[in-house]
C-alpha cells in the first residue's frame, strides 16, 4: 500500500483511542501526539503538522459529538477530515471538451518520471476517454519515444520526427491528431535538469502551442522539497495539475503530498509503480480512508455529518421552526432515509402526521426549486409570491404551478409541525401542572 507505515502508525493511533473508555483531555492529547509523531515521521512539514495537530484537540474537545455516538468517534471524524483538507479535499477535474482534440503538455524534471507517466496517462485516459495519441518532443532524449512505446504497447500511437525543434514537433503531431479526431494527445517534453534553469523554456512551448492543459510530474520521494519545486514551475507556466510519481515504497510520500497541495496545485494522479498501469487517480477523501483503514472511517464520517444535520433539524423543529431551507434538508434526509415520514417518525409528537405527497424524481426537483431561490426567500417563504415565482420556476427549469405545489406542502409540514410543537409544549406544561 502506498504510504504504508504512515498508514500503520494513524491505524496505531486511532484503534488505541477506540479503546479508550474515557475520552478526556489527555487522552486527546496522547491522541494528537501519536498523529503528530506519524506525519513528522512521513516528513510533513513540521508547521502543517502543528497546525493540524492544535485543530484536531481544539475540536475534538470543543464540539460535541451528535446523538448515538461517543467523542471516540467524534475524534476520529475530525482526523479524518482534518488529513483530507491537509491532502487538497475534492478530486481535481480533467478539464476535457468532447467535441475537441484535448492537448495536454507534461513538464517536470529529469528522472521525475514524466516520460513514464506520460505513457500511464494515455493508457488510463485510452480505457475511458476514446483516441489518445502521444506526442513524443523530448529532443534531448530520443529514446524516450522508444521508452513509451514499450509502456503503451500497439493501441496508442507515438508521434516523432527527426527535428532539433521541439516546438515543430509538437505542432506536426497536434495537426495529424487533430486530422485524425483524437480526444486527447499527450506531449512528452524534454525534462528540465536540476541544476539548469531549462533545457527548453517551458513558457516558450507553452506559449507557441496553447495545449488545454499542463500537467507537473513530480517525484514523491523528495518529500518536502515538492513545494519549493511546484512554486517553481507554477511561476512559468500554468500548472493545472501535478502527478506525484514513486509512491509506491516512498517514505517521504506524505511529505511531496501535502507539499504539493500546499503549492496550491491540485493533484490529479499519484504513481505507485514502474508499469502502465500503475497511475491511481487522487481523491483525498478515498486517500486517507484507506490509509485509515478502509471505508469503515468514511462511512463513520459520514454517518456523524447525517447525525449532526438531523439533529440540528430536530432541535429547530421541535421549537416550531422551520423555513425553507430545513425543508430542503428535510427532504435530501428523507431521499436517504427511504420512507417519507422516517425523520418525521423520529420527532416525539409529531411522528408519522406530515405527509408528503411526492415521489423520488420529485425530490430531485424541489431540491432544485429551493436552490434557485435567494437565501432571504428561504428564511422569509411569505415572500416568495407572484413575479419571484416566475423567476424561480424559470431558474430551477420547472413551471409555476410546480412551484406552488411545493409551497403548498412546505406550508402544510410547517403549520402541522408548528402544532405539534405547541401541542408538545402545552403537553409539557399540562404535566408539570400535573394534568
Ligand atoms: P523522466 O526523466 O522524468 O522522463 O523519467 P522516467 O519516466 O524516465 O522515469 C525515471 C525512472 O523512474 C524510471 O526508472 C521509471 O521506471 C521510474 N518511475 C517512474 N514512475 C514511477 C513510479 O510511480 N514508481 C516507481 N517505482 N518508479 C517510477
């Protein structure tokens, strides 16, 4: 597994406050230690590992964790997201048109493993994406088209020449892909040396073609050093995205990573290994769930976000509260929770008296709906009337009377909570009066 000791000593460190029955402020603090240790050791950047680490015991303190579950798995929530945002959060997008021929130019240094990935790329993007072509522009290494070819195999084309002038390459390789309506060409270009500002200015090949996309490789195992290296380039040309290659065994990988998403780039892709096939595209959140031990941790994340929203939407019930934009709360918890009255059921008082009457496809579009609406229309429904209705059928794609159909139910499920809630309240006073 890619980072394996780092992964192991954060398994350490979670199952052993898992088995804590106490979770008070040194436990925390053991915790927070162990998790600092783990990174350090990974070669994160000592300031990004304080700064976590003074996170994760602020909030695992601080917050409380929701109904049903303990500040053991509260802790482990806020590990887990705490790593993601160290990592860059969502997945970077491939930015592709499908009507175009998408050019994609890869910069990095010599020995980072660019020719490499060069091949891995088009490889994935051939499985998924149609046509990929190559384009092989390294003119200070004419073996390296050789070196593809032997990665791809038959199925994707490399194109070359025997030029001096990189640039001409590219632009005979770009027209004869274009010609022959490739969705993605993939130029390899000579590597920069460590010691030499560039071999072929980057800004130059990058100016002269305008390809959609440049793509940084950097090599995982200098660790730390992958930030100074990604401002670098970043200042040349503009970098949309970087592969970290060499993961595969790289102590150091934790270091390059969180570097790299430090840089600001996003990365796309990190490299495990020497064959084709080896190019894992990079979800920070799928990352560390399993450098935490699997799905269980992300389930468990996720479970404690649905808890901490249904309870809010409860609490602000059960006091009679509810505008439009609990409604739509209500309604993304009930397409989970399957029937429509399950959240309704959970409310004392009030279970299983609003019906809604509507239907999966419908969620989608209420959702819709009270999306195009302005935050002020949410929090205040008694505005929304007449020409706003018009608007917001227009933005949400739907007609009016689909609009008032929604009000319509929203109105119902907030006068019938209203009452329970001063049922309830007139209940609770009833009792205390002994009633
Ligand atoms: P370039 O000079 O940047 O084009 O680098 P190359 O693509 O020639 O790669 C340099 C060396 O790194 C080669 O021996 C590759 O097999 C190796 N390499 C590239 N990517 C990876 C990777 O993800 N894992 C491992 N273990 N080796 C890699």
């Amino acid at each position: 597994m890619v980072l394996e000791k780092l992964g192991s000593s954060l398994r350490n460190a979670v199952s052993k406050i898992m088995g804590k029955s106490v979770i008070d402020e040194a436990a925390v603090n053991e915790f927070v230690r162990e998790v600092q240790r783990s990174l350090i050791e990974a070669d994160v950047d000592v300031k990004l590992v304080l700064e976590i680490s003074r996170r994760i015991k602020e909030r695992a303190l601080k917050e409380s964790p929701p109904p049903g579950f303990s500040r053991r798995d509260l802790a482990v929530k806020i590990l887990y997201e705490e790593l993601t945002n160290l990592l860059g959060r969502k997945p970077a997008e491939i930015p592709m048109e499908s009507k175009k021929t998408n050019v994609i130019m890869m910069v990095g240094i010599e020995g980072s493993g660019k020719t490499t990935t060069v091949a891995k790329l088009a490889f994935w993007l051939s499985k998924r994406f149609g046509k990929v072509g190559i384009i092989s522009a390294d003119v200070m290494r004419p073996a390296s088209k050789l070196q593809i070819e032997q990665l791809v195999g038959p199925d994707i084309p490399v194109f070359s020449k025997e030029s001096k002038d990189p640039v001409e390459i590219m632009r005979e390789g770009i027209e004869f892909f274009k010609r022959e309506r490739y969705n993605f060409v993939i130029i390899d270009t000579a590597g920069r040396h460590k010691d030499e500002s560039s071999l072929m200015s980057e800004l130059d090949a990058y100016r002269e073609i305008g390809p959609d996309l440049v793509i940084l490789t950097i090599d995982g195992t200098i660790g730390q050093a992958a930030y100074a290296q990604a401002r670098a380039f970043a200042e040349k040309v503009p970098v949309g995205g970087v592969i970290v290659t060499k993961l595969d065994g790289a102590a150091k990988g934790g270091g390059a990573l969180s570097a790299v998403a430090a840089s600001g780039a996003p990365i796309l892709f990190i490299g495990t290994g020497e064959r084709v096939d080896d190019l894992e595209r990079f979800d920070p959140e799928r990352f560390v769930s399993r450098l935490l031990g699997g799905g269980d941790i992300i389930e468990l994340a996720m479970r404690i976000e649905e808890a901490f929203k249904e309870s809010r939407l409860m609490e602000r019930m059960s006091k009679g509260k509810f505008d439009l934009e609990d409604f739509r709360e209500y309604i993304q918890q009930l397409g989970k929770a399957g029937p429509m009255e399950k959240l309704l059921e959970m409310v004392p008082g009030i279970g299983g008296r609003v019906q809604l009457d509507v239907n999966s496809g419908e969620m989608d579009r209420w959702i819709a709906i009270i999306n195009s609406m302005t935050p002020e229309e949410r929090r205040d429904p008694s505005l929304i009337r007449g020409s706003r209705i018009e608007r917001i059928a227009r933005g949400s794609g739907v007609t009016a009377k689909e609009v008032r159909k929604l009000l319509k139910s929203y109105h119902q499920a907030k006068k019938l909570i209203e009452s329970m809630s001063s049922e309830s309240k007139a209940r609770r006073l009833f009792r205390r009066m002994g009633i």
